[in-house]
C-alpha cells in the first residue's frame, strides 16, 4: 500500500506519505523511523495523530514527512538517519513522482506499474489535454467501462464529455 497526504491550511501546508515497501516503514521498526516526525512543528502537531493518517492502533502510517509554515522559504524535514543501501529509502521518489513529473508520459508509466496493465499513451495525452472524452478514448484506456457509465463522475469532475 503506497499513499499520501497533503494538508494545504492558513498555517502552511504538511506532506506526508507511505510507502510499504520502504525500508523506512513504521511496521518495521514497531513506529516510525526516527527523525521523520520528532521536527514537525506545533502547529502541524496535531496531523501526526490525526486518525487518517494512524492504523487501527494509532500508530502515525509514515515513511516521509516535509512540511512548509507560511512564512518558511523553503520546505523543512526532520533530522533523519537514512538507511545504507537503498536509493529509496522512505519511497518519497515513488510516492511524489507524479507531482514532480506531472506529463502525460509519467502517468502512462505509473498506471502501467499500479495496473500492470498497457496504457495507451494517446488515451492518456487525449485526458491530459482536457478534451471531451469519448467512447475511444474511454474503452482504450478501459475497455470494460463506458462513456455512459463516467456521466456522473464527469459532471461531478466538471470534466468536458458528450454525455450529459
């Protein structure tokens, strides 16, 4: 299971992800790794336990944190000791990779990963470019789904669609 958060309020904006798979992760250490939570400042404090971002036992779900206040300049996290031997280590690269490469091409090489599925890269570019959907562009990307089955998500997204 990989997620993320990002809380954006008055104060500033909080980031925090998982990543299963890291070295990093909380279930391998019995809490999270050292360092990723002791910096965050009182005034994001109370999102380290928020229940959405806790399992069952309330322990924080976390490999990576950073958080911005809104008078900082620059992002801040916390003094981590990083594990030898991984490139990595808090799955920060997979996690974020989408919003630090947000083209067409990136998606397509996500969805195929996540999906393990092909992914037509045409389809996606159509979606990128915010042109009305069809029932192409619908079956290429999903062929068990179609246009008349999106209407609600569509109207709901705002996005342009022949369906009404």
């Amino acid at each position: 299971m990989t997620e993320y958060s990002i809380v954006f309020s008055a104060a500033g904006a909080y980031i925090r992800g998982f990543d299963h798979e890291a070295v990093m992760s909380p279930y391998a250490e019995d809490g999270p790794w050292p360092g990723v939570l002791d910096s965050v400042p009182d005034v994001f404090r109370h999102l380290v336990e928020e229940s959405g971002f806790c399992d069952e036992e309330g322990m924080p779900v976390v490999t990576v944190c950073l958080w911005r206040e809104a008078h900082d300049e620059r992002w801040r996290l916390g003094e981590i000791e990083y594990a030898d031997g991984e490139n990595d280590r808090d799955g920060a690269g997979h996690l974020f990779g989408l919003l630090v490469d947000p083209s067409p091409e990136a998606f397509q090489r996500f969805a195929e990963e996540y999906y393990e599925v092909p992914v037509d890269l045409d389809a996606v570019r159509h979606v990128y470019g915010l042109r009305p959907l069809t029932s192409a562009v619908v079956a290429a990307l999903n062929a068990d789904v179609s246009l008349e089955d999106l209407a609600d998500d569509l109207a709901a997204a705002r996005y342009p669609s022949g369906v009404g």
